[in-house]
C-alpha cells in the first residue's frame, strides 16, 4: 500500500502499464480456473462425501446435511471462485471507472493473483497434492470479513451427519 503511494499514477504511461498488469493478473487467474474446470471434468471423481453445512447464524434452521460426490463439490467451489473473482472485477470496475481510484488497481494485481495460488482447489488439481489433512474435502471456508456469519464450520463426523439426516433438513444428494 505504501509504495502504491509513490507511484506516478498521473503518467498515462504508468496508469496504462498498471491497468494492463490488473488486466493481465485477471486473465492469468480466469487461466488457471479454466484449467482446473478441465482437469475437475476429466478426473470426474464420483467418490460420495457427506458433510453437515451449520444453519446461517441468527436463524432458527436446523444444520442441513448434504450428500454430494467430490466431482460436484470441487465444481460448486470453482463457481464459487470464478463468482468472488467476477465480483472483484466488477468492484474494482466502479472504483477505478466511476470514482476515478488509481491506487487500488495496484494492488488488486497482486493480492487475488496471490490467493489464487494458495487455493484448495488450485492445490489439489494444479499443483497435484493429494486431498489428505488440511485438503481433505469439504474444506473449511477461509478466514474472511463474512466469516462470523455463516454459523460455523463444517462438520463431518458420522454422529452429527446422522443427526442432521434424522431432522429432516437435507440429506438429498445435490448433482
């Protein structure tokens, strides 16, 4: 942030050379998704997985248990992904079009491009590591701003599943 400040944004020539950075760092990670799309579609991984998603937090909901197969779980991720990826754009979009901000585009290159690579998915179907320990499916969701609101984590020992089963919420297998 600091040495974003010291940079000559009022050049055309730097704002250009830093708008196509973010531009460049945004179809890299657009890249690496499409990529992980590719290889999620070719392993095709029919393994079932059961897990507990905790109700959202201040409602009265009972925790839902869902039944799912890795291959539709690491898709529902990537979704996840390109959407938060999407929303990016679209903020940073307003901020540098609308409200003129320079500064941010700087940064924007590098944090997403950064979280990109330390991903799960990105890890487990990029980079070849296997789904053991800390990327074993489901993943816990990364520490962020909304965090606190969704309730918990997820849970996925065999007595809270049967209990969420036995509630009537969930149980369905998503495909």
């Amino acid at each position: 942030m600091q040495a974003s400040k010291k940079i000559p944004f009022e050049d055309p020539m730097v704002l250009n050379g830093v708008r196509a950075l973010y531009v460049v760092s945004n179809l890299i990670i657009a890249g690496i998704y499409l990529y992980i799309q590719q290889q999620i579609n070719k392993k095709r991984d029919m393994t079932v997985i059961k897990y507990v998603e905790p109700a959202p937090m201040g409602s009265a909901e009972e925790p839902k248990a869902v039944t799912t197969t890795v291959y539709a779980y690491d898709l529902q991720q990537l979704r996840a992904l390109f959407k938060s990826q999407l929303m990016g754009v679209g903020m940073m979009g307003v901020m540098h079009l609308y409200f003129k901000y320079t500064n941010p585009l700087l940064i924007q290159s590098i944090i997403p491009l950064k979280g990109a690579f330390e991903g799960n998915l990105v890890k487990v179907h990029l980079f070849g590591q296997p789904a053991v320990g800390e990327l074993k499916r489901p993943w816990k969701a990364a520490a962020g701003l909304m965090s606190g609101l969704s309730g918990g984590d997820i849970k996925t020992d065999k007595k809270s599943i049967e209990t969420a089963e036995k509630s009537g919420r969930g149980g369905a297998k998503e495909e």
